[in-house]
C-alpha cells in the first residue's frame, strides 16, 4: 500500500490518500476533488507545464512513492 497527498496528484490540499494501486489512489483523488468543487474549495494548483498523471505514474512504478 503507497500514500500519495491531494498536492503530488495537482491538487490544492495535503489530503493523504492510500491505495495498492495507481488507479485507486487516482479514483479517490477524483472523488475528492468532485466533493471539494461541489463545497466550492476548489482551487486547481499549477501544474508546472508537466502531466501530472504521467509524472506521477513514473514516480509510483519506480518505487519512489
């Protein structure tokens, strides 16, 4: 199981999110960041030029997250 925060998936928050998968970690920063729209705290953070997922992804299957 890897933990990955709301900011390292391009979010605005230091919400942890723990799954065995990219995928799920991926679904429950989706439905995170839903919520926090429909709350109305939504705040996309900048993503530096780079595709966040990509990135991410690269960093997860090197063991690195």
């Amino acid at each position: 199981m890897k933990t990955m925060t709301c900011k390292q998936l391009g979010g605005a928050c230091d919400m942890e999110f723990s799954a065995n998968t990219f995928e799920e970690i991926a679904d429950l920063s989706k439905n995170h960041g839903m919520e926090m729209f429909q709350k109305k705290r939504f705040r996309p953070s900048k993503s530096n030029g780079r595709d966040a997922k990509s990135y991410e992804v690269s960093k997860w299957n090197a063991g690195l997250v």
